[in-house]
C-alpha cells in the first residue's frame, strides 16, 4: 500500500466531505481514497476531524471543527457520548430520512435487496419514549455510561426516560443503602403506571451473609423489584413485571389479553412507535394459522401478541434458527408463517413434543392436576393416537372426530376442540387425502387446560 493511499495515521486531523450516512451512526468520507467514518457529521458539510483509531485499514474520526454546515445541523439538546445520541447534533426530520437511507444500504449491502418499494420512517417524539433502560449505580447515584468509558452521566438531560421514572429509580437506590448495587434495569408500561426493576449486585463490595432474597421495601412509582442470583431470578418486592392491553398496542385488536415482560426481558420498545410496529406486524400476516378457530378462538388476540414479542426478538437478536416445540403447534405455525411473511433471514425448528412414560405431554400446567385428575390425563393422547391412526387408515375425519369426541368428555374433560387440520395451513381437512394433516385436542380436566397433538402418518399406498 503507498503512503498516497495509507489511512490517515492515529492523532491526525484531516479536513473531509461527509458522502452519506452508514449503520452505528457514522458518516462516511474518504481521505486519500481510504473509508473515514465520522461521528458527529451530516452528509454534505466539509469538516476538520482527527483521527481515533485505525481498523483493518478503515478510521475511524469524531468531529473538531465544521467548516460547512448542513441546514439540518442544530445545537444538540444533551451531550450525545451520554446516552447514545449519535444523531442528537441532526433536527428529527432530518434524522427520518437519514435513518431511512441508513436502512436501504444494510438491505443492499447486507441482503443484497435493492428496495423499491416506498419505506416509511416515522418519527417519535424526543422526550420520554424509552420503555427500558439500563442505569449504571455508582456511590448512590445512577446514570448511563459515557460512550466508551465507565464514567458515570447524568441521564436526565437526554430525556429518554420519562422524568418520573429516574426520580423513582433515584429514591429506591437511596432508600436500600445496604443493597451492594452496580446496575439496574428499569422497564414500564406504555401508561408509565407500572414500573418493575431488575437489580445487578455489585459482586466486589456486596456484603457477606447476605440473605438468599433480600428484603427491599418499593416506593412510590416501582411497583415490582427482582434480583438475579445464582441463575435465578428472585422476586423481592412486588410484581417484578409489567403488562399492557393487547387491544391498546395493535389496531383493530379486541378482548382482554395482555402483553406481559419480566424486568429481565429485553423488550426495548419505543412508547410512542410500539403500536405502528406491531400492527404493521399483524396486518402483513392478516389471515393463516393466526385465526385457525383453534387457541385463537379461545385466547382471542393472543397470537397478536406473539407475533410482535417474536418479531421484535428476532430483529434484534438475528438468530439463525429459532427451535419452537410442537406441543403448542398454532403458535409454531404462526410464527413460521410470520418469518416467511416478513422475509426474516432464519429458519424455525419444531421441536417434538417430550412425553411422561404413560404418554401426557410435559408441561409446567400438570402440576396443577390433582392426583385423581392426573391419572385420567393420559386419555387425551391415548384417543389423540387412536383417532389418527383410525384417519390413517382412510376412515372419515368428521365421523373419528365425532368418536375422539365422545371419549374424551366420557372421561371427565371439557372439550374446547378436537380438529384435525393441515399441517401447514392449520386449514380444516376432509379427508387424509387432503394432507398432510395434523389432529389436535385441547380440554380442562378439573381446573386445568390441556392441549396436546399428533402427526396423522400419511395413508400407505
């Protein structure tokens, strides 16, 4: 490499011409031919910039001077090394269109997806939008960590957490002096009503003999608090979740579920966008497994929900392969249906269903069955097998059904269904000719719901 096209060397101040704008918050520029990326620029300004640091032969440089400035450039409104504001110094409408460009180059560089299509970003107020946050306690006080560093900063002045929510963190830490703490997780409901924390101990200066689950008292504005120990998560005050209304999040939505997160849960929702997302999830997957008559006619809206928590997951983590088990088959469809849907690059596994020696399937729900209940339990897989065996041979599915439906309520259940459907679809089926299909059951015995399923083997020719 000559020394004409060498990156700029660490320390040097180069004067540059931001071209557009890439992922993480830079800005792209060249010096002598080679890649800078630049923190604190706009595309079009010219400005001076010193060196940071050199990477696989691209630098990397922070803003000392700006020689043009954009229309678009403003005083930022907090220091944006607290906080994460890589784009604090650019007004909000500026910002929507650099993010959208921001999105088009990953597809075409990352997906090799040339996007045609109109892409819309949409705006969120600045102040209060964050539903999570993680605050670093050091001597009493919290605060986020300056880019790049352990020094403490004051959150406040970015304004991304409701302001009653730092005062409400700021006097439960002072309220548990004993409590050893390096960090703490905040999440809230979209109504700022519910406020649950996840409390990180400071290993080094914890004191000895701590009690496995340590006593804290809440105040005004937490209501819930658990700490994770051991591998544990151990409740100590309150209820250490938060939940919202279903039918207040995606559009359209009726009925009484709830969106449920732990503290723990890495839910990082935006208040003001969270309903635009998850109904634009919901509205690209309107029909299929979703509202198959099955568990959705008995949990209305609930896969709803499923898809945006699975969505929002799957985007952030960018798994690979995602493993869902068979036991719950609705939701394994649905969720393969919305990757296929929204084009996720990851493939969903599912995983068979694990079984006890006399055939009920596992679940955390058999423990409520009392001793009497658990012994009839098996009869649901025990007339799940044989009806689809009896489909397996030819036989009708209407008149099998109507048999697996006598037996299972002459055995004491409540039936919600017995259907045999498509494998894939979840779609009603006539005929094994139809296939492949799937049979599956749910009921209460006593206080506890049931579900369960089986493979229907394809008719031998």
């Amino acid at each position: 490499m000559s020394a004409s096209n060498s990156p700029a060397p660490v320390g040097e101040r180069v004067e540059l011409a931001i071209e557009r704008p890439v992922a993480g918050g830079w800005m792209l520029a060249r010096h002598n031919g080679r890649i800078v990326l630049i923190a604190g620029a706009i595309p079009g300004e010219t400005v001076r910039a010193r060196i940071g640091r050199v990477e696989r032969g691209v630098a990397f440089a922070k803003v000392d001077a700006i020689l043009t400035p954009s229309a678009d450039r403003r005083v930022p409104p907090f220091d944006p090394a607290c906080g994460g504001g890589v784009y604090a110094h650019i007004r909000p409408d500026a910002q929507a269109a650099i993010k959208r460009d921001v999105i088009l180059d990953g597809l075409r560089r990352g997906g090799g997806v040339e996007w045609t299509a109109p892409l819309e970003v949409r705006a969120s107020p600045e102040a209060g939008y964050r539903l999570r946050a993680r605050l670093h306690v050091s001597d009493r006080r919290i605060g986020f960590f300056r880019e790049g560093t352990h020094t403490l900063c004051d959150a406040g002045p970015s304004a991304q957490l409701d302001a009653g929510t730092l005062d409400a963190v700021t006097r439960f830490v002072a309220a548990h002096p004993r409590l050893a703490l390096e960090a703490v997780e905040v999440s809230e409901n979209l109504g700022g009503d519910q406020r649950a924390l996840l409390l990180h101990e400071d290993r080094q200066h914890s004191r000895p003999g701590r009690p496995t689950a340590p006593v804290a008292a809440l105040v005004d504005g937490i209501t819930g608090a658990s700490m994770s120990r051991g591998g544990r998560l151990l409740t100590i005050a309150g209820v250490p979740e938060v939940s919202d209304p279903i039918a207040a999040i995606v559009d359209g939505a009726t009925g009484d579920a709830r969106l449920r997160r732990h503290a723990a849960s890495f839910f990082q929702a935006n208040r003001y966008l969270l309903g635009a997302l998850a109904s634009a999830v919901v509205a690209a997957v309107p029909e299929g497994p979703a509202v198959a008559g099955l568990e959705d006619a008995v949990r209305p809206d609930f896969f709803k929900g499923v898809a945006t928590v699975v969505a929002k997951l799957f985007i952030q983590v960018a798994p690979d392969i995602a493993v869902f088990g068979e036991k719950d088959y609705q939701q394994l469809r649905v969720v393969g249906r919305m990757v296929r849907d929204l084009d996720l690059p990851l493939k969903v596994v599912g995983a068979p269903t694990v079984r006890e020696p006399d055939g009920l399937a596992m679940s955390s729900r058999n423990g409520y069955l009392t001793p009497d209940e658990r012994a009839v339990a098996p009869t649901l897989y025990r007339v799940l097998t044989l009806c689809a065996q009896k489909i397996a041979q030819g036989r009708s599915i209407a008149a099998i059904s109507a048999e697996g439906r006598e037996a299972i309520e002459r055995a004491g259940f409540v039936l919600d269904y017995i259907e045999a459907r498509h494998a894939e679809t979840l779609m009603p089926v006539k005929s094994i000719e139809d296939g492949p299909v799937r049979l599956l059951v749910a009921a209460k015995l006593g206080k506890t719901r049931l579900i369960d399923n089986v493979k229907v083997a394809p008719r031998s020719s």
